[in-house]
C-alpha cells in the first residue's frame, strides 16, 4: 500500500522543529512526547505497534510493539490524521539541541538503520523495527550502536540529531573511526563494525571509551557532533554534588555576596 506523501517545513536553528502539512485524510506518525502543536481538525489515535499500514492483525500489530519494546521506546505510537476536508498542519519539536533531517526513504532503497532515540515522526506508512547487529564484537561491546532502529518504506520519515549534522558518502572499501554514540543514521549496504582503540593507556586516560565504531562503504552515514549520552555526562558533571551547593566562585566572593545580603536583609543597622 502506498504511503502518505507530506508536505513539511523544517524551522528553527538550535532547537529545531519541523511543521508537517497533511492533506484530507492523510496521516503522521510521531513519537512519544514529540508532538509541538497541531491545527483543529486533526484527530489523535494511540494504535499497539508502530502504526503502520503493514501491519495486519493483531500478531502483526504485536510484533511492532515488541519491537519498538526492545528499542526502549513506547508500546504504542500516536497517529495524527487530517479530519477536516482543508489542509492542516502539525508540528514536532526536537528534544534537545540539534538539527532535524528529513529523509526520503524511496531515495535510500527502501531502509534507513538509525539510532534507537533518532526518530522523531513520518508519514503514516513507513515502518518502525529494530536492527540487531550481527557481529558479537557490536553486541558485546557497541553500547548505543548495538540496537538501532530501522526504518522501512518509501515515504518521509524525519530524524533527529544532537549538534551539527555530518553527511558522508563512503566509497566501496573506504573506511572511517567513529565513537559509537556519534552514529546516528547509515544506509543498510555500511559495514557496522567494533574496534578496539589499540593501547590500554589511551584506552583507560583518552576519554574516548575503549571502542570505536567502524563504519565500511560502499553506503550513506549521517554522524552527530553532540550525542545525548555526551549532553547528559556534562550536565550531571557540572551539577551540584552537595545537597545544592555550587562549587564555583572562590570562598571570598561567597563570604562577600553572603554579607551583602545580611545587609541588604537586616535594613541597613548604620545609625
């Protein structure tokens, strides 16, 4: 059956969110918490499994829940249809910084392989499922690059990424390092592989993790220049770690802000 084909217009810098134009009867699909507003006339429909035309019966719609189970995502997906007889339009938001990337999955044969956190929504039609890596080295040792998400049909379907955005065509035997959590997307023809950094003390004091994503062409990647994963080790990092107090600003400056304010409180005892 054929997918819904979607108008859309991607807005914003930093944080980006990307406005979908449905036609009557036509239908997104989004994910959990994505959705940023939506026009009057659009109804809302939570569906078991990833709502796709594809699925038929219950076994089928509970196949697609438990593969979206094992991604860490939602059992249920949220459909957004254009009840009324006019165009309306309906926007998701992405859910940190970054940058949204449409792709045209009749452009990429038909399968997109994506980080399990990347997809944002599509148009109804395309198809959510899990692709596990073959290699043991991936399973054992790949972190966020073992189960990723894949994509399948021929419509739209939009993904997110954190920071800059970095499109490379890699030629048939070209061969590119990676750190795991900077994959975002990759054509199904990339190689996908897990290797070792080399020294036990770069391994142990680089700060780079003790494995690498390698990643062999022929074949389309999309890389990420702020993974989640990175994002969420920095801020908890520069959190206060006793009971809510800061560890910037010398002692002096707390001691001279801390009288300042008893002064400032007390009413000023100069008489």
């Amino acid at each position: 059956m054929a997918m819904d084909v979607v108008d859309y217009e991607i807005k914003g810098a930093e944080m980006q969110y990307v406005e979908v134009e449905l036609d009557p009867g036509e239908a997104a699909i989004g994910e959990a918490g994505s959705m940023m507003f939506m026009d009057a006339g659009i109804g809302m429909d939570t569906v078991f499994g990833d709502g796709s035309k594809s699925q038929g019966g219950f076994f089928g719609k509970l196949l697609g829940a438990g593969k979206r189970l094992v991604t860490g995502e939602s059992l249920f997906t949220t459909i957004y249809t254009n009840e009324a007889n006019v165009k309306r339009r309906i926007a998701f938001a992405s859910p940190y910084p970054g940058k949204i990337m449409a792709m045209d999955l009749s452009r990429l044969g038909g399968t997109l392989i994506c980080q399990k956190d990347a997809f944002l929504c599509a148009a109804r039609g395309v198809s959510l499922g899990i692709a596990l890596q073959q290699k043991l080295s991936v399973g054992f040792f790949g972190g966020e690059g073992f189960i990723m998400q894949k994509l399948e049909g021929d419509g739209l379907a939009f993904v997110h990424a954190g920071g800059t955005v970095v499109k490379r065509e890699l030629q048939p035997g070209e061969t590119l390092l990676v750190d795991t959590g900077c994959v975002v997307a990759y054509t199904p023809n990339v190689s996908f592989e897990i290797q070792y950094v080399g020294k036990i003390k770069t391994a142990l004091f680089g700060g780079e993790g003790l494995f690498f994503a390698k990643l062999t062409g022929p074949g389309t990647i999309w890389l990420q220049s702020l993974p989640l994963s990175r994002l969420a080790s920095r801020i908890f990092a520069a959190a206060p770690q006793r009971g809510g107090a800061r560890e910037e600003g010398s002692v002096l400056g707390g001691v001279a802000a801390g009288g300042l304010l008893g002064g400032i409180l007390g009413g000023g005892d100069d008489e």
